[in-house]
C-alpha cells in the first residue's frame, strides 16, 4: 500500500512538471555559444535546462571542457568543440592531431552528441602568419585523424570566421572577400567542398550599428518592420542587416568560384549593457535581437538567396571575466544564476523571463516539499 501511495506521488510529480514547464518550441537549427569566462557560472549539469528553456539543439565550447561534455551525455544536445589557436601548429602534426581527437572527441562517444570541431577562432583576421598558415593543414590533419576513426560522416571539421575577411558586403551582389586573405579562403572553401563541411562565419549588426547609428536604421538590425533595401544588381529586398551580411558572403564563396557551400552564423548577438559609447546596447534591442532572431529559426526563415538560418547565439552567459567594453561581458541571455537576464520571446505568446522562472522553480520545491511530507 506504501509503495503504491509513493508511486502515485511521483506519477503526480511527472504529471505536475509537464503541464507546468513553459511549452517552448525548437528548431534544429538554433544553437548557443556556451563560453566559460567566468568565475561564477552554474556547474554544467544545471546548464542542461536553460538550453532547452530556449528551444537550442546545439551548443559550441571554445575548448573540449571535460567536465562538460561528460554531463551533456544523454541529453541529444549536439556539441561543437574547439582547438585553441595556441594549439594549430601542434595539431598540423597528424600523430597530436589523432591523440587530440581521441582523448577530446572519441571518448565522450556516443553518449554526447559531438558533431562538429572548430580548428581555431577568427584566425585569419589576428595578423599570426604561424596560426594562418597552420590553418588549412591542421583541418586537413584533424579530418584524417577522424576517417582513421571512421569519425568522419558523423563530425564536421571547420573553423569560425570574422566579417573582417569581407573587403565588402554592401549590396550583398557585390559581397567580396580581402585580398590578402584571398589564397587562404581558397584553399579553406576547397576542405569544405572536398568534406562537406559549412562555412562559419561570425556577424554581429550591432558594432555596425554601433560604429555609425545616424545612417543605420535601427529597426533594420533587429528584425523589426522597416522599408529595406533593394539590391540593384539582384533586384531582391533585404529588410534586416543579417541576412544582408549572410548573402554577401554567400556572393563572395561564389565568386570565387565555390558553390554548394552551405553558410553558418557562428556567433551573433546583442549586448543588453554598454559603456556610454556603446550606442544601442540595452536590454529592450537585445531582448528584440534575440527574440526575433529566435523566432525566424524556428519558423524556417531564409535568405533571399536562399541561405538556412544555421545559427548560434552568442551567448549563454554573461561572463564576468571576459576584457574588453562593458558590452563583451553582457552577450548573455542567462545571468550567472541562472536566471533570465531580458524576457525571451520564443515564439507568439510564449516567453522565457526570468519572473517565469523562479516562479516555476519556487513550485517545484514546494511540490518536492508537500511529498516528503506525505511520504514521511
């Protein structure tokens, strides 16, 4: 009879938790960059709900966390992890680059969900001639560490991008890449061809926005309803700045005589907090960035020339050890403990805010309390 009463209970518990957690949507290609910049972030398992909470399937480290990835194991969620620019001219060496997949990728499966490995971050743009040139041939090291593994159909090999390789974006037509980084994207966009591998590319319309404010539309940074423009060589209108930045390095890829190569944002975001030069980032533009941005993953949204939203957000967390302005440590959508930094609008009608939250949490131990009380 007791044990029945205690099923019971926790039948109810179930019960309870489903019809009271917030109904969120998903869309598989929405993502979250997790960084770890701080001295005060929540431990990793308790990470696991506040990516669901925002309909993420995917997440990107900017290492290979241990800790991390052994947690995550057996939720779904894919992980995108890294190799350190400090670490390119080691991982050339095809002997480090095997045991670095091995003892980072290979170990945490299948439980976790590896996908993708990012060699390197913005290398191209940081002026290492070392990092540069180890670029390619750590890729192509990494990838055959995998096919020795039989790895290679289920994880991707890339690198992440800064906008700064664009000598142009505007009109998206007449998007072009630098002509110093020239022989380098050639022969990256030659690994994706030859892998199947995307294209990273991080896109912030905020420091455009916040470099000229007086000629940029604000509403055309955040998704909010706005005349466009028209590009006068495709004819084809863009009412938001990202998809315009996405077009024009689709045109650059093409113009170098690629195609086929499907294009990801590997970071983009919004600062709810600035320094007093910091023009437009509040709480109000990055609470619309994201919630907007959000919204036309989930509802498929692309390009006008046809690009998928493959995108992660950046990011998870504020993190307090980040340098730089005041803004780098306020890309998050979560603040250390956990709760909501700005009320996320997933989709029509449904919110995640940080009142929601701890309205929801201060249920779920009440609920915890009353049956160890009838338990007891």
């Amino acid at each position: 009879m007791e044990s029945l009463r205690i099923k019971s209970l926790f039948s109810s518990l179930v019960l309870f938790v489903l019809v009271s957690s917030p109904t969120l949507s998903s869309a598989a290609s929405l993502g979250i960059n997790y960084g770890q910049l701080g001295d005060n972030l929540p431990q990793p398992a308790d990470v696991i709900p506040l990516i669901n909470s925002i309909g993420a399937t995917k997440a990107k480290l900017y290492d290979a966390n241990p800790q991390i990835l052994s947690a995550f194991a057996n939720t779904g969620i894919e992980f995108m992890v890294a190799i350190g620019n400090n670490l390119l001219s080691s991982m050339a060496d095809p002997q480090q680059a095997l045991t670095w997949v091995k003892s980072n990728v290979q170990t945490y499966l299948p439980a976790t969900k590896i996908t993708g490995i990012m060699v390197g971050n913005e290398v191209l743009t940081l002026n290492n001639a070392e990092w540069s040139n180890n670029l390619v041939p750590a890729m192509k090291t990494v990838y055959a560490a995998l096919v020795s593994l039989g790895l290679d159909k289920s994880i991707n090999v890339t690198t992440a991008h800064s906008l700064d390789i664009m000598q142009s974006t505007y009109p998206p037509s007449a998007g072009a890449f630098k002509e110093d980084y020239k022989v380098y994207m050639q022969a990256i966009l030659s690994f994706h061809v030859q892998t199947g591998s995307p294209f990273y590319i991080n896109m912030y319309p905020f420091f455009a926005y916040k470099s000229t404010p007086s000629e940029i539309d604000l509403n055309y940074v955040l998704f909010e309803p706005n005349n466009g423009f028209v590009d006068p060589t495709t004819k084809l209108l863009y009412d938001n700045m990202l998809f315009a930045q996405i077009d024009a390095v689709y045109s650059a890829i093409t113009l170098l005589g690629y195609k086929g190569v499907s294009i990801c944002e590997s970071e983009t975001g919004w600062p709810s907090k600035g320094d007093a030069d910091e023009v437009g980032a509040t709480l109000d533009n990055a609470a619309k960035y994201n919630s907007n941005l959000i919204k036309m993953v989930a509802e498929n949204k692309v390009t006008p020339l046809g690009s998928s939203l493959d995108i992660y957000i950046f990011a998870l967390f504020n993190e307090n050890m980040k340098t730089g302005p005041t803004s780098e440590r306020n890309f998050g959508l979560f603040q250390p403990d956990k709760m909501p930094v700005y009320s996320v609008r997933l989709t029509d009608g449904v919110t995640v805010s940080s009142s929601a939250v701890r309205r929801y949490n201060s249920l779920i131990l009440l609920f915890f309390c009353i049956a160890s009380i009838a338990i007891l």
